[in-house]
C-alpha cells in the first residue's frame, strides 16, 4: 500500500522499516555496552523491571487490534474519522486521544491500522496531540498546580489538539479518506505560500465546525437514474472538468455530507458548494452541472460578418489606394451594409480569427 | 514548565522511529514539528491567561 507519504508501506504493519528501529535499537544498546557495560545492565534490569507493567497494556492493545480487525469495515471507519466528518470526526479524535491509556508507542499499530481505513492524518495528529492531556494525572496537576492553571492547560490541549490536527493534515497536502491521494510536495515559494493560505483557511473553516455548522438552505436529492448518471460521469471521466468537479459535490450533498467535509474533501469553496445546490434545486440537472454564462458584454461579430470582412480584404484597393488599411475596411463593411457600424480597432482580431481559420483549412 | 509536560508526551524523539515506521516519515516529521510549534505557544499562553486572571 502507499502511504500518504509516497512511500511504500505494507498493509497491516511497520514492514522492513520496523526492523530497521529494532537494529537501530540494537546497535545503540551494543554501541553503550562496548563503552560502558553498566549502564547497558541497568537499562536492561530497568527493562525487566517495567515490562511486567506494560503487560496490561499490550494486552489491551492487542484486544482491540483484535476487535477491530473483527469488526470494522473500511466503509464505517471513513463514515466516522473519514473525508465525510465534520465535527464529530474531530471530537471522536480528540476525546479519543485524552481517555487513550497506556504508551504512547503502543497506539502507533492501531492507528496505522486506521489509516490503511481511510482515516484522517488530520485526526490522528489531533488524537495524539489530545494524549496529553492525562486524565489519571490531573488531580495531581490540580494538587501542585492550582485549578486554574490545571483547567487552562486541559482547555488549551483541547484548542491546540485540533489546530495542529489541522495544520498537519494541510502540510501533508490533500487527505482524508481518500485512500492513494498524494501529497503535494512544496515545491517552490508560491506552493508555499499557497500552503499557508489554505491552512489559515482550513484553520477559520474548523473552528467554523465548532462555533457554526454550516446549515445548506437547498436540499440535494437525487433520483436512482440522476444518480448512476453522475456515478458515471465521475467514474469514467470522459466529459467537461467543470462536469467532474461538479458531479462528486452533487453525489456528496445528496448523499447529506456537510458542507465543510464536503469542501476539505474535495478541496473546493463554499460558495462553489451553495451556488451548486441552489442551481440543482432551482434550475435542475444541466445548469448544476455546467457553468454559469461568463459576465461581460455578448460577441459583437458573428462568423458571417468575418467571412464579409475577409472577402473584403481580399479584394482589389480603393481606387487611388494600393492596399487596404483598417480604418478603409471598417469604413466598407459598413458602406456595403454587412454591419450597423464598425471600429477599425475590431477589425484586427476578427481579420486575424480569418486568417487563422485560412491556415488551419491550408493544413 | 508547561512545555516539558506538552512536549514530553506531544513531540518525543524516542517515538520517531516507531511512528514512522507505521504512520509514515513525512507525517512523523510533520506532526512533531507542528506539536513542538505548539507546545511552545501553549507555554506562553498559559502563563499569559494566569496573569491576566489575575
């Protein structure tokens, strides 16, 4: 499987790369014990000493490895810490990593095992980000530090938990739930810059998720054949980008995805999301799917007056004249009644549209 | 005070090398960074809110 990272990374485990800690880990061990052979003695009795305490935890772990495996289905675990959650994806992270017991090391197989599900890495920063918060450890906090500052401290873990989840997930690029999707590297200052803006704006839309979900004003539903019909445009891909883009925010919104998933997922604005919708609900299927017309003024020149342009052009001088200028052209277009009036300005690129034309039928 | 307690737990170095290999390098390096950033900030914050707590 490949990793968000580009990596290559096997289902299920750490692969070559977990053998790699342990004989990094085993060197290091050999390294001291070649330099000071008690001090490797009494890491490995202090090793002895706590393993017994760590059974409970691997334990544990093991367990609900296990459950998981039995029970989970990829499918739930992305409609929970998947593309499609909002606010309960991030609540279910952060409440998740503060009640987390145990190592922290010892999480590290489960949520791996999470992400091969489509979970997000966003999620998974906030969750370990959340652990640390100990909730055995806070009567103590309160004891030698004060309620105060206990209370400040669990509220800011809470507040940053989210933020560096969402941080994270926008340095490592497009994510969440989309299994593959890979990370865009930064490659030069203006992606950067790009980063950085899309990370405030991921950051406003987050905290957006607390304080205000989004509530859509127009409802998408489809019909059975609506729906296979965009299945289809989004699966084969054989049509307009605009289509494209359009169809998955369609198959989503009706499918009752909330608006700010649905914009992380497909990384796209709200007011592309609301403008879709309403043009579903009020105008229907075509004009969902297609783009609004463009502002600005309609075409003043039609291919007819092109072709009337061109056969003047290539037509004899004025008597007196040896060639024709613009302002000559303008002034017979208009004199011969093929136009109401006529800039010589826009005789140039409608004379170089002609001319264009010419060279591609001569090809 | 409150930056050994955040970091301790937030953006460890021993955990690297087990994080990486199951999560991948670059979100380790991503989320440790960004955790240390923040341990940082929340360092300042706290002390700052007492004060203005009176």
């Amino acid at each position: 499987m490949s990793s968000a990272d580009g990596g290559k990374r096997p289902a299920g485990g750490p692969g070559r790369s977990g053998w790699y800690v342990l004989g990094v880990a085993a060197a290091a061990y050999a390294l001291t014990g070649w330099l000071n052979t008690g001090l490797v003695e009494a890491g490995l009795r202090h090793f002895l000493h706590t393993l017994p305490r760590l059974g409970l935890p691997i334990l544990v772990m093991f367990v609900l490895m296990f459950l998981f495996d039995l029970w989970a289905r990829p499918e739930q675990v992305v409609r929970h810490l998947g593309a499609g959650t909002g606010m309960r994806g991030w609540l279910l992270a952060v409440v998740g990593g503060v009640a987390s017991l145990g190592p922290l090391y010892l999480w590290y197989p489960l949520l791996g095992r999470l992400r091969e599900h489509g979970v997000r890495h966003s999620l998974q920063a906030a969750f370990l980000y959340g652990r640390a918060i100990r909730i055995p450890m806070l009567p103590f906090m309160v004891h030698y530090f004060g309620g105060a500052y206990a209370s400040l401290f669990v509220l800011n873990i809470l507040l940053f938990s989210v933020l560096s989840g969402v941080v994270t997930g926008r340095m490592l690029g497009r994510e969440g739930g989309q299994k593959g999707a890979a990370a865009v590297p930064p490659s030069s200052q203006s992606s950067w810059i790009s980063r950085i803006q899309a990370t405030l704006q991921a950051l406003y839309e987050s905290l957006g998720e607390f304080a205000m979900p989004r509530k859509p004003k127009y409802i998408v539903t489809l019909t059975d054949e609506e729906r296979v019909r965009l299945e289809d445009l989004t699966r084969k891909g054989k049509c307009a980008a605009r289509k494209l883009k359009r169809a998955p925010i369609l198959l989503k919104a009706a499918a009752r995805w909330k608006d700010e998933a649905l914009m992380e997922a497909l990384d796209v604005s709200a007011s592309m999301v609301d403008d879709i919708r309403k043009r579903w609900v009020e105008e229907g299927p075509e004009a969902a799917l297609k783009d609004r017309p463009r502002p600005g003024q309609r075409r003043k020149r039609d291919d007819r007056q092109a072709a009337h342009l061109s056969a003047v052009a290539c037509s004899d001088a004025p008597e007196g004249h040896d060639h024709w200028t613009l302002r000559r052209l303008a002034d017979k277009v208009v004199e011969l009644g093929y136009a109401e009036s006529f800039s010589h300005e826009a005789i140039r690129p409608l004379l170089k549209t002609v001319v264009l034309k010419s060279i591609g039928r001569m090809l | 005070m409150t930056a050994l307690v955040v970091t301790w737990v937030t953006a460890g170095l021993v955990h690297l090398p087990p994080e990486a290999s199951l999560l991948g390098w670059r979100f380790t390096l991503y989320r440790t960074l960004v955790a240390f950033i923040a341990s940082l900030i929340i360092a300042f914050l706290i002390p700052a809110l007492l004060h203005v707590l009176g």
